[in-house]
C-alpha cells in the first residue's frame, strides 16, 4: 500500500558495508529520483521483487533513477559479505547495495517486513512506500512521476507487465498460510511439549495438525532462529505442516560440512514431476528428495492449485537445521482477469 509522505525529510543510510558502490549517502543523492529496496535473500518474495527492481534499473537509469538495494537480513548467517556477493553476481545485481545487518536503515524507515520500497524525490523527501506483492505497477508510475517531476521530457515507456498471475494488478489471491519460522523466538510449534530452548528434547508426532503450526518427531535442539536435528543417525526425524497454498520454499541448512538428503512428502506421497518445485529430485524409486549443505532457500512444492495440504520434511542425517517455510498463494480462477 502506498503511504503519501511529502513532508517527511528521508532518513540516512546506515549500515555495515557497501557492495558494487562507494558507500552513498542521501545528501549525496540529491538531484536524483531515489529508489530504496529493502529485501533479504532468504525471502522468496524479496528475490522475486529483485527482478522487478532490476528492470526498473536497467529501464530509468539513464533517466536518472538510483536504486539502492537495502539488504536486511532476518537471519544471522544472511549478513555474511561472501554469500551475498555471489548471489549479486549470480543474478547479475549492478545497483549498490547496502549491508543493513543491524536493521538500522530498515528501521529508520519504519518497515515491518521485506521486501518494502520507499520511493525519494530530487529534494530528499519521501513520496510513496510500498509493502507486498502485485504493485509493481504502481511503483513503476510512481518512479515516472518523479522523473518527470526532476525534468525528464521524453517519453516513457509503459509500465512492465507482471512476471507472475498472483503479481497481477488487482487479481484476488487465495489464502495462504503465513510465513512459519521454527526458532523458539517467532516460531509457532504444535506440539504439546512445547520448546526447550538451547536443549535438546525428544518430541513425539500427535498426528493431528492445527493448520499454520509445525510438529516435531525425534531429538530436535531448539535454538533462536531454527530448530536442529539431533536424531542418532540411521534413525528418521522429521518436522510436518498443515498448510494453504499453492507453492513451499524452505530455508534449510546443515551444520556439518556435507551434503544430506532429506525427504519430501505431500498429504503421505512423495511428490512427483507434476507437484514438485524447481529443486526437489526423484530418485529411481520415486523417491523426492533434496540435497542440502549451506543455509540456501528451496523450493519444494509447485502444486497446479492451490488448496490445503500436509507436507513432511524427513532425515536420518545429524544437524539439519530447519529456519523457515514460505507459502505462495494462487489467484481466485473466476475472478483472474477481470480487473
């Protein structure tokens, strides 16, 4: 949602350390329409929203429109230098990017979640910020607005059209279930026993899941971000989610330094060619799996609807360490495409 703000001066950037840039500072940025990305890699919906921005670099930097990335990491490992380096280079990032790993600049700016934008005019003040998905669009117009405002006569081109149905100006989105974290600080655990923090406990499947809640089975450790397999190997633990959508992503790493496999089922079946996500595999017994080293975001489930399923996540390998899981709804058929 855009918030008008024409009278509030922007804050300055603070953070930790810049990349593809000398560090820059909103005084400095004066005399040019400012864009600010606030995102975390381990946000699927931040990744998603980084193409955007990218387009939108490439469309109106000669323009004059400076992106700046804000990168806020929710989790400790994510505000390491090398990591987000790579995937900058990997997806071809040019813009600066600012290292905001003690949330400093995040919070000047009163976000509450990534990915945010925060639209700045030539004179330092904030114009718009925007919140979630399906408003690229609007940014877009919004960005004009101030290239045009900072004197730039020529025509510009249309508004870029959405990469996927649920980004759709105006389509109405099924329900999903919101973002579950797994450590004892946010996370929202369905059994009994509860969390034991910094401890390890041997936790026993209900059988029953309330939707929007995970359940443990076997030795798990409870930490402040994630939850970690302890189970002796050879023996199979493994974590279970009711949930409402139409794609998973997870956040999974291992604290060895080998790969491990763990297993993926849907509703007690392992998935197939037709529900998989991008990087699940099947093995020759049509098994689904995943392969899992550093801390790196998955994509586990692209089902063709979206609707209520159970998903399990099983292992007989030490140290799996379980961060987060991220639902993408779908869009409501009758209703996608009349707006």
């Amino acid at each position: 949602m855009m918030i008008d703000q024409r009278t509030h001066t922007a804050p300055e950037l603070q953070g930790v350390y810049w990349l593809n840039s000398a560090p820059l500072s909103i005084q400095t940025l004066r005399g040019n329409a400012v864009l600010l990305f606030f995102w975390d890699y381990t946000c699927i919906r931040s990744l998603r929203m980084l193409e955007y921005i990218k387009e939108l670099y490439d469309r109106y930097y000669e323009d004059g429109l400076m992106v700046v990335g804000v990168h806020t990491p929710a989790f400790e490992f994510a505000g390491k230098v090398e990591p987000l380096e790579e995937l900058l280079y990997e997806r071809n990032v040019q813009f600066p990017v600012l290292m905001d790993n003690k949330r400093a600049t995040f919070e000047l700016y009163q976000n509450n979640e990534t990915p945010a934008i925060v639209l700045i005019d030539q004179d330092g003040s904030i114009r718009s910020q925007y919140h979630g998905r399906g408003q690229q669009q609007s940014i877009e117009r919004d960005v004009q607005v101030l290239l045009k405002n900072s004197g730039i006569l020529d025509a510009l081109p249309a508004p870029m059209d959405a990469h996927r149905p649920e980004e759709q100006p105006g389509v109405i989105c099924t329900r999903e279930t919101p973002r579950i974290y797994f450590g004892y600080l946010k996370g929202n655990m369905g059994n009994n026993e509860g969390f034991n923090p910094e401890s390890l406990y041997t936790y026993d499947d209900p059988g029953v899941y309330l939707p929007g809640r995970f359940y443990l089975d076997g030795i798990w450790r409870s930490g402040r971000h994630s939850v970690v397999l302890e189970q002796p190997v050879s023996d199979e633990g493994y974590i279970v989610i009711r949930y409402e959508g139409r794609e998973v992503f997870a956040l999974i790493g291992h604290e060895g330094r080998d790969t491990i496999r763990l297993d993926v089922l849907q509703d007690g079946s392992y998935l197939t060619h037709e529900n998989k996500g991008g990087d699940i595999e099947i093995d020759a017994e049509r098994r689904s799996y995943i392969k899992v080293d550093s801390p790196r975001l998955i994509h586990l489930v692209a089902n063709k609807e979206p609707s209520e399923h159970v998903i399990k996540i099983s292992s007989q390998n030490t140290g799996v360490e379980m961060y987060s899981l991220t639902f993408i709804p779908g869009v409501v058929p009758e209703l996608f495409g009349k707006n």
